[in-house]
C-alpha cells in the first residue's frame, strides 16, 4: 500500500508503454503539482518528455511547426473547463497525435465532447488514471486544499467537495482497495 509508487508506477508506465520518441505533456495547474510530485523532470526527461506546458497557455499560442511531429500526452483532471480546452486544442491540434489521460472518471458527456471535436483523428489513446492527488509519502497524500473551514460553514461548496470525493475515489482506486 504504497500510494507514492502507484503514482510515479502510473506515470511510468504510461511514457514507457503508450508511445515511442520525444513526447509533450499537457497539464492543468492542479495535475501539474500533482506529477512534480510524483516524478521528477529528470525522470519525465528520461521518458523522452522534452516539453511540459499548461493546456490553457498551449490553446492560445499560435501554431508552432516545431512541435507538430511530438506525441502529446494530456493529463488532466476531467473538469468541464479543462475538457473544452482540450476540444479547442483538437480543434486546431498542435501535435501529430494525442493521448489523453485523465485522474479521475470522465462522464459519458465529456467523452462524447472530446469525440465531436476529433475531427482530424488525433486521438490514439484515451484513459482514465486515478492520480488526482499529491502522494506525498508511502502513506500520506495531500489534495492540495489549504483551507476547507468554508466548507464546514457551507457544506454545499460544490468545487471543495467534488475535489474532496474525486481525490479519495481516485487514492482508492490507485492502491486498488475495495471500500466497505
């Protein structure tokens, strides 16, 4: 039960099995914390990573022809925002061809989202992975919310609490344990 290596086994296993030759990666802020956590840049250097960026910076840059031959690789948490940025990128898609991971279980409407806006058939590889939180230890992860007494006045915070059963749900599902 060693959540820290399930998360950089994750992450390993995904740059090592899924595709040959340098590669980008794709985050949101949130999964960004989350990765630095579990793998270091040596590490994703090792796997051929040669250029890590945000989605939101990525869709509003115009097109670059040094990264078109680059794998991409997405890793982002499945949150609307973060889908429609991802649609806007496969709108106009910057690399030769995508794979998508995201850290938590992804709606049949979002899925559905992504494949409309496929247009060009980028997409070789889609996953969920459950590496919604910052494992910070063997047995110590952090779901990187500083401050949650809001949430004990309102128990109703949507975003506080959705973050709060995501990140438990995919800690679960990453160490494969079975609640009761």
């Amino acid at each position: 039960m060693n959540i820290q290596l399930q998360a950089y086994q994750y992450l390993d296993h995904i740059f090592r099995n899924t595709s040959v030759g340098v590669k980008a990666l794709l985050v949101d802020p949130i999964t960004l914390q989350n990765i630095s956590v579990a793998m270091t840049k040596t590490e994703l250097f090792k796997n051929e990573v040669v250029l890590i960026e945000e989605i939101a910076q990525r869709v509003h840059k115009p097109a670059d022809p040094h990264v078109a031959a680059l794998s991409c690789y997405c890793i982002l948490r499945p949150t609307q925002e973060n889908v429609e940025l991802l649609c806007e990128e496969l709108k106009k898609p910057s690399f030769m061809k995508y794979h998508i991971f995201f850290t938590n279980s992804v709606t049949d409407s979002q899925l559905h989202q992504i494949a409309a806006n496929d247009i060009q058939s980028r997409i070789d590889n889609f996953q969920e992975i459950y590496i919604d939180f910052a494992a910070i230890g063997t047995r110590l992860f952090s779901l990187n919310i500083p401050d949650i007494s809001g949430f004990r006045m309102n128990p109703s915070l949507n975003d506080s609490s959705d973050k709060i059963i995501d990140g438990l749900f995919a800690a679960i599902c990453s160490l494969r344990l079975k609640p009761i």
